[in-house]
C-alpha cells in the first residue's frame, strides 16, 4: 500500500510542477531535521525529532514529506480524481508542504500563511524554517496557549534540531506572548532532567537557553517596576522555583548576557533587604490543586497547581490560606493541600 500511495502522490506532485532531485532531498533534510540519507528506509519513515515521534513522513522513494501517519483510504478513488484533474485538498496541502520546504516557492509560502495557520506552525517551529519573514510572522501570531503545544514540538521553539542551537529569532518573536514564554521557561527548568535523558538535550544547553530567555525580557531595560514587570517576575519566580539555577548562571558569568547578570544582582539586594517570604509545597493525590477566588470549594477556579510546585504563602490563617503561584496568580488554597516546607 506505501508503495501505490507514494507512486500516486508522486504522480499529482509532477502534475503540479513539483520534482525534487537526491540532492536537493537530502541536504534539505539534513539541514532543516537533521536526518541523515542513510537512514532512512523504502516506503515511509515516521519523522522523530528530538527523539519524539510526529504526526509526519517522509519518503525516500518519492522525496517529499507526507502530513498524518495513515495510508490514505480509497486509493483507486484518489488515482482516478487525480488523472481527471480533479484537485485534492489534502494533497494541494502536502504540495504547498514540500514546495516550502524543498523549494522556497513564494505562492504556496503565501498560501500557507494566510490560509493553514497550524500548517505554518509546523514549518516554522518543528521544520525550522525562517527563511519568510511573513510565514514566520503568521506562525508567531497564531501561537497561543503552551497546553495545546505537542510534545514532540515543545524543544522545537527554543533548540535548531540539526545542532541544538538556540533559536534566537523566533524566540525573540515569541517576546510579547508573555504567558507562553512564562510556561516554556518553566518547561525546561522543571523538565531539564528528562529532557536530557528522554531528548537528548546536554543539561548545559538548557540551562544556557534558559538564561537567554530571561534575558531576551530583561533585554535594554533600564528601568523597571520590579513589583508588577513581568519579565522580572518571572526571574524572581525562576529563581525561587530553582535557585541552583542562580548558581549556575553565575558560574558561567551569566553566558555574557549583561542584564540578566544586572537584574540577578539586584535580585540578591532585594533578597537581602526585605522579610525573608515564606514557601510551601503542593501536595495532592490527584496530581493537582485548584487557586480559587474565595474560601470556599465552589469558589471560582483560577488556575490549578500541579503536586510539586511551590507557592508563596501570604496568609496561613484557617483552613484556607491565601497563596501566591509561580505565575503571580493570588487566591485560595486549601489548606489540606500544602505540606509545609
């Protein structure tokens, strides 16, 4: 069956001007997903990056990727439409794919953007293309909620997957998605343990990636209210989460990165001058705890907070103590669910 299907989308990709030679194929795919053309096997092969499986193909035979792991159903039905000229959705989407990716074609980067916002997603953060200033841009704008991202995307936004560089320019996009940018810092942070063992990531990497996050915030500011910034919240709340984070930034001279190391330091004086904050862990049996509104259980919920995390406590008092999360959200906790520290 891989084999009808490839001939049969090889067949309306030459009807649609769209030929891709060896050469091309496997210095693309090196470049862009850091696959090597020795390993990639007859029929389809499932795209891994970073060591996570996607919803992509990519085939050896016909040189093109394919969108979704399934065999196409109806394949005679497909053939037919085909040889009568009858467009394809699905396949004038996978043409505009591979266009992109192994031709830089203009109209389909066009089409992309205005029309298949998850599409562009994937081309410019798991597939690392940055060649389009206006694909980018349409990425960038429909980028939203972290929850939603895949697992096998999440590395995607911060490392290139040929070299785990550092992607400095979407990075720098993502800059005013101020919550986004708040879970992914914690994302590696929290995570920086299993995504060295499950992905592969050296440990140093991450946490220099974290650092450029935290700068990329502070970038240029010469001034800032420290009480509501949330760029500096977020240093303040990555650092009380994780302070050997501190340590290590300031043993590498903070990667060179001069406001970071500015407002790290003043991160310290302010430590130093004001009433030690107190901190508790939460504890729950379902995994999570829910910050309400007001003392009670049917309280509107404001967030959940996962076991694990820490809260700075405000006020103790009774069965419901008033917290404050590492995403500077204030409400009530039970008190059932926080083990003291």
């Amino acid at each position: 069956m891989d084999k009808k299907e490839i001939e049969i989308t090889e067949n309306y990709f030459k009807k649609h001007h769209f030929n891709n030679n060896e050469e091309n194929f496997n210095n693309v795919n090196e470049n862009l997903l850091g696959i090597q053309p020795d390993v990639l096997q007859k029929g389809y092969n499932d795209i891994i990056i970073f060591n996570e499986p996607t919803n992509y193909q990519i085939s050896k035979e016909g040189k093109y990727i394919k969108i979704g792991n399934d065999i196409l159903p109806d394949l005679d039905s497909i053939q037919s439409n085909i040889e009568d000229n009858i467009r394809q959705p699905y396949f004038d989407e996978l043409l505009s794919l591979n266009k992109i990716i192994y031709q830089n074609d203009l109209t389909s980067i066009l089409n992309i953007a205005s029309k298949h916002p998850d599409l562009a997603i994937d081309l410019v953060v798991m597939f690392n293309y940055e060649k389009n200033e206006s694909l980018l841009q349409a990425a960038i704008r429909n980028i939203q909620n972290w929850e939603d991202i895949e697992q096998s995307n999440r590395l995607s936004f911060v490392f290139f997957n040929n070299n785990f560089k550092i992607r400095e320019r979407l990075l720098k996009g993502l800059q005013q998605k101020n919550d986004f940018i708040y879970a992914l810092t914690f994302y590696l942070a929290d995570h920086k343990e299993k995504i060295t063992k499950t992905n592969s990531v050296p440990s140093d990497l991450i946490e220099k990636a974290t650092a450029y996050i935290l700068q990329l915030g502070l970038e240029n500011k010469n001034h800032i209210d420290m009480q509501i910034d949330k760029s500096y919240t977020l240093l303040n709340n990555i650092y009380v989460s994780h302070p050997e984070l501190k340590e290590i930034f300031l043993k590498n001279k903070y990667y060179g990165y001069a406001d970071l190391e500015k407002y790290s330091i003043s991160y310290e004086l302010i430590k130093e001058d004001s009433q030690e904050k107190k901190y508790s862990t939460i504890k729950d049996a379902d995994g999570f705890t829910n910050l309400r509104k007001e003392k009670n259980s049917l309280s509107q919920i404001l967030q959940t907070i996962r076991s694990g995390e820490k809260v700075e406590i405000l006020d103790s008092s009774g069965d419901w103590w008033l917290v404050v999360t590492k995403q500077d959200r204030k409400g009530y906790v039970h008190q059932s669910r926080i083990k003291s520290n």
